[in-house]
C-alpha cells in the first residue's frame, strides 16, 4: 500500500481551534446556569449555543485526529526515506570497497607477476 503526503498542519490548527473554541463557548454559556441552579438550559438561543458549540467540539476532535493520522503518516514517509537512503548508501559502500579490493588483488598479482619474471 503505497502511502501519500498529506499536509497536516492546517488540519491539526483548525482541529484544535474548533475542539478548544467548541468545549470553552458550551461551559462559557452553561455555568451561569448551573452556578443559579438550574439542571438544564433554557430552551432558546442559549441552548442553541450550546448545542452548535458541541458539535464544533465533536468536529474539531475528528478533525484534530485526521491531522495526527496524518502527521503520523508522514513520519513514516519520512522514516521510510531515510531508511531507503541509508540501505542505498550502505549498497554503495560496499560496492565501493569490493571495487577497492579487487583492484588491490589486482596490483598484488600484478606485482607478484613482474616479480616471478625477473
């Protein structure tokens, strides 16, 4: 399953803005009412306030958990990469020093060569 960058900043901020702006405006408009008494909320604009705000809340927690599924993606993305380019550059290596052997064995036979003729 081939994975895919998605930007997760934009989506963590308004996740969090919502979450935060949602839970602060339902208890900022439901204490006055519960400090005089009252169980619940009066029904009009009041409890309609309550109400969008919570499911500002509830939005604002889904989308806060999009953004750190996504922010999690990318570190693997990014993890994978890494781990690509380390795998390659250690291949490389190791091509290099086998190329460095062989080319030493080389000189060495060759030197063993001139030194049986003479």
């Amino acid at each position: 399953m081939a994975r895919r960058y998605g930007e997760s900043a934009k989506t963590l901020t308004w996740g969090l803005g919502l979450l935060v702006s949602g839970v602060v405006i339902a208890f900022w408009v439901r204490d006055p009412y519960l400090a005089a008494g009252n169980d619940g909320l009066s029904s009009g604009f009041d409890g309609l306030v309550v109400v969008v705000a919570c499911l500002s809340a509830v939005v604002g927690l889904v989308t806060t958990l999009i953004g750190v599924w996504q922010l999690a993606t990318n570190v693997d993305i990014a993890a994978l990469a890494v781990r690509d380019a380390a795998v390659e550059a250690e291949l490389a290596q190791q091509r290099a020093d086998r190329e460095a052997a062989e080319k030493a064995a080389a000189r060495a036979r060759l030197t063993t060569q001139l030194a049986q003729e003479e």
